[in-house]
C-alpha cells in the first residue's frame, strides 16, 4: 500500500507572505485588564439579524464597506444577511442544543458585529469592554485576501468562533495562562458549527511540528483536534453538539478557581475516568497517523493533514534512552528499524519506574503492522518490518520523574544460500546452506513459484509434486521464533521431459567433471534414450582410442535418467584427458570428454 500523507497549514501559509492573523482576542483582554479601554468602531448603518439579538453594523461605501449585492431587495447587502444567521445560528447551537449561558450582555441587551476592512489574513476579534464580561465583536468585510480558505465559509466560522469568545466571558476572563483553552475550545466550536469550513486544518502546525510542548505553552488553536478526541473518544459522542464534556470544563474553570488545565483535570478524572496525561499521550499516538491509516482516527479531518513532526533514529540493537515526563505533556522518542539482512523482527522495552502514562506507537511502510500498543511491559504482538516507525510516548498522571527505557530488537534469521537442485523423472531434490541465524531450531519454508511447499529442519526438500519439462523458481525462508527470513536466492530448475517425448540418444552431461580420484571413485551420466535397452555399458576411451576400462550398467528405458560407473579408485588411471563411451546397442553409441585427476 503507498503511503501518502497531505502537506498543508505551514506550507501553505507561507505562500501568503505575511502569515494570517486568526484572532486578537487574548491581547485584547490582557489590555482591558490593564486599563485600556476601547472606543467601538464608527460605521454608517446596521442591520438586525433574524432574530433580533445581533445588531450587524457596516459601512455603505468606502473601503470598509461589504459587497452592496441585495438579491433579495431587503435593503441590506447579502453579505450583512449572512452574517445576522450565522450569528443566530451560533448563538441557537451553544445556548438552546450544548447549554452553554448566554454572553453577557451589555446596555442594550443586544450584541453588536462590526464588519470593517480588517486588513489581509485578519480574521476577528471579540473586545471585553465591560467588568460583567461584556463584549463586542469585529469581523472582515470580505474575507477575500491573505486567508487560507477565501470566502463566505471562513466569515462564518469567524463569527462562530469570536461569539463563542463572547460566551466564555461569561464564565472566565482570566486570560493568563489559560490562553490556550480559550482558543481551543473556540477554534473547535467553528468546526462543529460550521463543519465544511476547515480552515482550522491550517493553524495545526504550532503544536504539530512541536509536540513535547506542554499544553497551556501551545497557541490553543492548533490544538483544536484535542476538542474533537475528547468529544469522539472520552465522552462517546458522535453529534458533537450533543457534547457536554466542554462546557463541563468550563463550568468547573468558573465554579472551582482553578485554572483551566485543572479544571480538564478534574473533569477528565471525575467525569470520565481518564487523566488528561492519558488522554493526551493517546491524542497524540493517534495523530501519527494522520493522512496514513483510518483505523486509529479519533475525527474524519485527520485525513487531511499531516501527522506530528518526529525524528527518527535508527533502531539497530538494544538502546537505551531517559523521558522527562509530566502530567501536561508528552515526551516522544522515535526510532525506525534497520537491518542490512532481517526484514521483520519484535520489539521488547522496559522502563523504570513504572508508573507512568505511556504508548508504543508502530506506524509501518504497511497497514498490516501499524499499531498503537500500551508501553508497560511493552512486546509487540506480532513482528514489525524494517523500516517501520517505532514510537515511544509517555507522560505522567500527576507529577514530573525521569523514565530510563530499555528498548531491544530481535530480528528474524538471515536467508539461507547457496541453493542447490537435483532432478529426477518424478522428483526434484531442493538442498541448500542453512542460515547462521540469529536463533535456536530454525525451520525453513519452501516455495515454488511463490507458493509455500511447507516446511522442514533439514536442509533438504524432495518435491514430488512436479510435471515434466516444465521450468519451476525455487526459494527458500529461514524462520526463528520473531519471524521469517527475506528469500534466499532463486534456483530456476526445469524437469526432464516426458519418456516417450526423447526421440534421440544423448549424454547430456558427465559429472563431476574433472573427475578427481582423490576425492570421488566414480562418476554420473545424465543421459537420454530414445527407446529401452537391455545390455548397455560403458567405455573409458584414451586419447590414442585405446580402451582403459568397460563395465556393463543395468538396463536403460525410454526416456531421461541418471547412470554410474563403477568405482574407479582400484585401478590405475593416469591424471589425463578420456572419453566416456556409452554403448547402447549395436554401433548405437554416445561419447562425452571428461578430464580425470589422479
């Protein structure tokens, strides 16, 4: 399977020059808690939305007017229109479906949208202008330059996620350090409302490219996927505006003092039964296979994006490594798994101490070996292959300690070699050099054109499956406890033809040739016949012709087959070239050279 993974936010976003500005609402609080006090924007006309809650406020020319098309003849651009309902929606989806309290309000009671010419890549942005929380709220007029998806889709999730701002000041203005769960939450709530918008996709890479950052040091909005795994994963819900487990931490962030990493704490603990250290290392585990394998998604969305930036290391032999743990981050350790020789191989780690929060993650060159294990007494279940991303992650529920890991290889044996085929009329004899390992009791697998045989100790295989002249690819796995060999070599071995196929008399070979005598007493011939004959025998010829030695042989019969001569290391041979003279009957004969040491 071709692994193919999808490169944007980051990318993408450089090609604007300036980067997009996604939202001013945090510094905007920080000043207000500080002393500055804004004046609201001046604008020639506004418009209420639908339901009468929004007032929409927006210049009829000029550069911060919006496009003046009316195709409704209401007498208010549609772009003014479509900025009332989104509002309405938004409100409707977080107060009447998720139960979230109303925005507090200010004099009038009625919340104001002020659209201007924001400038390129500016988004939105909710002021705090009143102690109550009170707040307005500003967008673009057009959406059209510098943003990463131009158009009405973005001026919509804009709207979704700086109301969901306003909502928040009802619960919590307390911005220091708890930054990022307001942006997170916010940046989730505009998928949920306006789901086919994904320009949050594109504000990943601030965590993504750097994942051992603690939770409230990221910039919240490329976190916003943590708000889809704790809906889809942790509560269980599928309809996310079904979910309570937000607003559940955002009451307990206003009720308790706490802030809001204790308050995902607690919730996470008391509501669900998981620490957050936990939820996050799974997040995590989960998001090294964005773009690559769907079985481990906690949200459809990871499909479009990248997985988080790691850095490999090769995973040759034991190792040794130390994590600094905690309980609101991850530390992250990647390895990928090399071999000049085994093509798979297990892993075995142990860690001390051990108790900590923690995650294998294998994500292969393959879907078959992709997998999420937990890191106590961590051994893979089943073999991974060279190449493979081995990944560890780890955290800790409620403290910070140093985790010393142990991590071993054990890899499959080498190929065996140097293959070897002998044919008969009904059989071939495949024998080969066993494979040095690693491993006690290898067994070996057999294949013929691709197909498994079976398996033996030895290192030899008969295969009496065969047809005649027919040409058959042998080769050969080593296989120990972790797995199987890479193929030995291939031996092309081609049967002899049928007997009542050889329609002449031949010696086909002689064998060994040299023959040594210091080593062998008699020699092979590899012969056909084109009938059967009953007194054949065989000659040793001189160069001169003159006869050295005869003997007779056991009957012939139609077809290919093996013959031997008797021994010949009783008798006096000089070292020197002869002819060996097959005599089958009559003046029928066949004669081969053969050059003997002696």
């Amino acid at each position: 399977m071709l692994r193919i993974v999808f490169f944007i936010g980051l990318t993408l976003g450089l090609s604007y020059g300036t980067p997009p500005e996604k939202c001013g609402f945090a510094e905007a609080v920080l000043a207000y808690q500080q002393g500055t006090r804004f004046t609201r924007p001046e604008t020639e006309t506004s418009a209420l939305s639908p339901s009468g809650h929004f007032q929409v406020h927006f210049d009829l020319s000029g550069p911060d007017a919006p496009d003046q098309t009316d195709s409704d003849l209401n007498g208010v651009p549609d772009y003014i229109d479509e900025v009332g309902v989104i509002a309405d929606s938004a409100r409707q989806v977080l107060l009447e479906v998720m139960g979230y309290d109303p925005e507090p309000a200010d004099s009038d009671g009625i919340y104001d949208i002020f659209v201007a010419n924001r400038g390129p890549g500016a988004y939105g942005l909710t002021t705090l202008e009143g102690a109550n929380g009170s707040s307005y709220l500003e967008i673009d007029n057009d959406f059209s330059e510098g943003y990463y998806i131009p158009g009405i889709n973005t001026m919509r999730l804009t709207v979704a996620h700086e109301f969901f701002h306003a909502v928040q000041l009802g619960y919590e203005t307390t911005i220091a350090f708890n930054r990022f769960f307001f942006e997170m939450s916010s940046t989730w709530i505009e998928d949920v409302i306006v789901p086919d918008g994904d320009d949050y996709l594109y504000w990943v890479n601030d965590y993504f490219a750097d994942p051992d950052q603690n939770i409230d040091d990221t910039d919240g909005y490329s976190i916003a996927l943590f708000g889809h795994y704790l809906v889809r994963m942790i509560e269980n819900v599928t309809d996310e505006t079904g979910s309570t487990i937000m607003r559940r931490i955002w009451e307990d962030f206003r009720d308790t003092g706490h802030n809001a990493l204790a308050a995902m704490k607690t919730v996470l603990s008391g509501n669900y039964s998981i620490s957050l250290a936990e939820a996050w290392v799974d997040f995590n585990s989960r998001n090294l296979f964005n773009g690559i394998n769907e079985n481990f998604y906690y949200y459809p969305d990871q499909a479009d994006i990248s997985p988080l930036t790691t850095y490999e290391t090769p995973l040759i032999s034991h190792t040794s490594f130390d994590l600094n743990i905690n309980s609101i981050s991850l530390d992250l350790k990647s390895f990928r798994l090399y071999s000049s020789t085994a093509n798979e191989a297990v892993i075995e780690a142990a860690s001390q101490p051990d108790d900590f929060v923690g995650r294998v993650v294998v994500v292969g060159t393959s879907d078959e070996t992709d997998d999420i294990y937990t890191a106590s007494g961590f051994l893979t279940s089943g073999v991974i292959e060279v190449n493979d991303e081995i990944h560890f992650l780890y955290a800790h529920a409620t403290q910070t300690e140093t985790v010393s890991v142990d991590v071993t290889p054990y890899f499959a044996p080498l190929p065996p070699h140097d293959l070897m085929g002998i044919v008969r009329n009904d059989q071939i004899t495949i024998s080969w050099l066993p494979s040095p390992g690693p491993g006690d009791n290898l067994t070996y697998d057999i294949y013929r054109d691709d197909v498994n045989l079976g398996s033996t100790l030895d290192t030899l295989f008969v295969d009496s499956t065969i047809a005649p002249n027919t040409t058959y690819a042998y080769f050969v796995r080593a296989a120990n406890d972790v797995g199987t060999s890479t193929p030995s070599d291939t031996l092309i071995v081609v049967t002899w033809p049928a007997g009542e196929d050889v329609q002449k008399n031949s010696i086909l070979s002689v064998y060994p040739n040299p023959l040594n005598l210091n080593h062998y007493s008699n020699f092979g011939l590899v012969l056909d016949c084109r009938m059967d004959y009953t007194r054949p025998r065989i000659e040793l010829i001189n160069v001169l012709g003159q006869r050295i030695l005869t003997f007779p042989i056991a009957p012939l019969v139609q077809g290919r087959q093996v013959v031997y001569s008797k021994t010949l290391g009783v008798n006096r041979i000089a070292s020197g070239v002869y002819f060996i003279r097959l005599w089958y009957s009559g003046s029928e004969y066949r004669t081969q050279k053969i050059l003997i040491l002696n």
